[in-house]
C-alpha cells in the first residue's frame, strides 16, 4: 500500500500551517502524499487584511508563495476552487483556471483523496441585505482588500485634489470593522507625508455601523467600552444599536434613522461558511453553513472527511457553543489534526478528542493604541490589556503565525529585512 493521499482544501491560518507541519513529519519520511488547494499563488494571514486594504502593509512582501512554501515543506501545492466532493468515490472537483483574459490555463480536475481536510475559512454574511452586494466593498480575501485600496487611493486622490471632505461607512462592529475604522485614520495622516498637502484628518468621517447595542459584541463590556471611547477620540462616529435596511449608491438606507452616505461603502458585518459547502452532499451544515462536527474534527458521518478552522461548527461536549470563527482557533485545530494524522499513518492508534484553549483577544487600533483581553491562568482570571503592551501582543501572534510556517530563524530574518526595508519603500503601499 502506498503513502496516503492527505487533501487540504483552503490555505489559510488553519490549512497552511497543518500542510507544513505534515509536510515536515509525514512528507518527509513519505509517510503520506500532501496536497494543499487554493485558488490564490500566495498566503497572505487574514486578520491583516484591513492592513492590506490601507496599504500600512505591502502584502507582496509579506506574503507566502505556495508553490516555494511547498519545495521548502515536502507538501504538493496545486492551484484550483473546489467545486464539489464525492465523499463516496473519495475525490474533489476543481474548477477549470483562467487568466485574465479569460483564456483557460488548467481545465476542470479531479482529485482523488484517502483522507480530505476542508479549510475553507469563512466570509462575510450579509444577510441577503438588497443592494449590499452591488454597492458595498467586502475584506474576505487579498483581491478584494487590493480592490478597496486602489478606491480608497483614488478617493484620497479626489479629496485632495479638490481640498474636500472624505467619508467611509463601515457595516460591522466586529473586529475587522474597528480595526479598519482606526486603520483608516493612520493612513489618511501618512498619505499627508506623501504629497496629500490638503488630506486632514478633520475632513474625514469615518462611520461604524453596528445593529447589536455595543462594538465588539463578542468580546467583555469593558473591552468594547475602551474600543469604543477610543475610537471616538480619533474622530471615528460609532453608530450603535443602527440596522441597515440596504445599500444604495453610496448611502446605506438606516431602519428608524438617518441614511448614512459616504464616498466608499464597506461591509463587514457577520460570518459564514462559503456557498460551495452547501452543495456537498452528506455533510450536516449549521444555520450559517459551516459543517457540523465530531469533536476528533471529522465531519458527522464522514470518517474520511476532517473540518478546521471557520467553517468548522464544533460544539465540545460541556459547552453549548461552537468555537468561535477565530485565527488561534484554525490554528490549534491544525496542530491537533496534524498530531492525529501521526497517531494515525505512523502508529495506528484511535484519533484524540480536540481540546481548545482560549488564549484571549486582541484588536488593533492602529498605531495609536490596542485593546484586549488575555486568558490567564492566575487565580483562573483574565487580564485586560492596552496600549503599548497589548500593541506588542497584537503583533506576536503575526510572528508567532510566521514561526510555525518558517521556523524562528527565518521569522527573525523576515523581521529584520522589514526593518531594513523601511529605510528605502515608503511607509504605505502609495499604489
């Protein structure tokens, strides 16, 4: 019998880092036969698309080459979006690749699989909300954060030349709407650095829309009420408790209050699985389509077929909820799942339960100040945190997410080529 064939569909914080750590026990040895399928070349961690999407970040140098990633980490890296999964004959469909043009590069494959892992992560919900899907910009993936950037440039482009005011209106209180709200200030003072003479920060008006009472309605009260207070010092108007009913040209239309306009509409409010997993058959799928779960990570009835990270309903027995859609949960679920993989191809032992931590949040609030809570096991209490301290927390777990794809003594080169790369690019992404 020859190595087994481990499928991982999705790239992200959880299916990146399981192909590396199997690449480098299971590839290595050739104990097993990694594939890792994405429809982007390159790895770019999420949780910094709002960085992406401002230009504080050039994502092309710090993203992730898969098929470079892959030499250096035994693991195969083939290009494709599935389409649909035969969990009978065991294998996945690829949609066909086409260029720019249109013009076909790789045409419709299949793949086949002994064991199929779905990392799909998760997207933007916009709860079937008319017109947000025409009129409203999303952060769900590198191409769209580049599309945000290019209209935020040229709407800075626009205000300045003209010396008149620019708006934003963000929908989504959640971590990826404040962390943008804040981020978007930072860049507005920066560009002022790079021929911006007339872009003020007193001409913008950034809107965060939430429909719940508070911001951050999944982290403590006291995190979401030091978000808030400091979003307002930057000049950000926090509308709460604030349904939008659609999104038209420029204005999202408000239910029991005033129409928001602005010159770019973002939406960033909700989460769910992406659409092609309702169309696989014999999986079970919650309300917002992720795949509900054993808690060994194989999805119910399907012994073959293993869910990590957002798309993943993973209800632990104890707990009456799923663990939450987070990076640090994507990744814990890759380290167990590549653990049991072990036990599994080289030992032949019963696969474990997974166990997950819950090491706390972070939010950014750009350069000027993050906020936070870290789960601690002093006294079993949690530990508020902010500025500088938890600005320095905020940007480890980047460095750590980077230590388990490249090892600690590339992660410190990377660091320290960014330091040097700093004397010579300009501090935003200026196209």
């Amino acid at each position: 019998m020859g190595a087994a064939k481990i499928l991982v569909i999705g790239g992200g914080a959880g299916g990146l880092p399981l192909v590396t750590f199997l690449g480098r026990t299971l590839g290595k040895h050739h104990l097993a036969d990694i594939t890792l399928v994405d429809s982007s070349s390159i790895h770019v961690w999420k949780p910094r698309y709002h960085e992406v999407a401002t230009g504080a970040i050039d994502a092309d140098l710090d993203a992730v080459d898969y098929r470079a990633h892959a030499r250096l980490n035994h693991y195969r890296f083939e290009p494709g979006t599935l389409t649909q999964v035969d969990a009978a004959g065991q294998t996945v469909t690829l949609a066909p690749v086409h260029d720019q043009q249109g013009e076909e590069v790789l045409p419709e494959r299949k793949l086949a699989y002994d064991y199929l892992v779905l990392a799909v992560g998760s997207q933007s919900n916009d709860f079937n909300t008319p017109g947000v899907r025409e009129h409203a910009l999303f952060l769900d993936s590198r191409q769209q954060a580049d599309r945000f950037r290019e209209r935020f440039l040229n709407a800075c482009l626009h205000a300045n030349h003209n010396n008149a005011p620019l708006s934003v209106a963000i929908v989504g209180g959640g971590a990826t709407g404040v962390e943008l709200a804040a981020e978007i200030h930072h860049a507005i003072s920066m560009l002022k650095l790079y021929g911006h003479e007339h872009l003020d920060r007193k001409q913008l008006n950034v809107h965060l829309i939430e429909a719940a009472p508070r911001i951050l309605p999944v982290l403590t009260e006291r995190v979401s009420a030091t978000a808030h207070a400091r979003l307002e010092a930057l000049g950000v108007q926090v509308h709460i408790n604030t349904l939008v009913e659609r999104a038209e040209p420029n204005t999202f239309v408000v239910k029991n209050g005033d129409d928001i306009t602005a010159d770019l509409l973002v939406w960033a409010a909700g989460v769910k699985a992406p659409d092609v997993l309702g169309g696989i058959e014999g999986l079970e799928r919650n309300r917002i389509n992720q795949i509900v779960v054993e808690p060994t990570l194989q999805a119910k009835g399907q012994p073959r077929i293993f869910v990590i990270g957002d798309c993943a309903a993973c209800i632990l027995p104890g707990s009456e909820k799923p663990i939450p859609p987070r990076a640090q949960s994507a990744q814990q679920m890759a380290q167990h799942m590549a653990k049991n993989f072990e036990r599994l191809l080289q030992h032949d032992k019963p696969l474990l339960p997974f166990t997950y931590k819950d090491r706390g949040s972070l939010v950014s609030l750009s350069q000027y100040n993050s906020v936070g809570m870290l789960m601690g096991n002093l006294k079993g209490g949690n530990f508020f945190v902010e500025g500088w301290l938890a600005r320095m927390m905020y940007i480890s777990l980047y460095r750590l997410h980077q230590a388990a794809l490249y090892g600690w003594p590339r992660t410190l080169m990377l660091l320290v080529a960014g330091r040097f790369n700093r004397l010579v690019r300009p501090r935003l992404k200026l196209h």
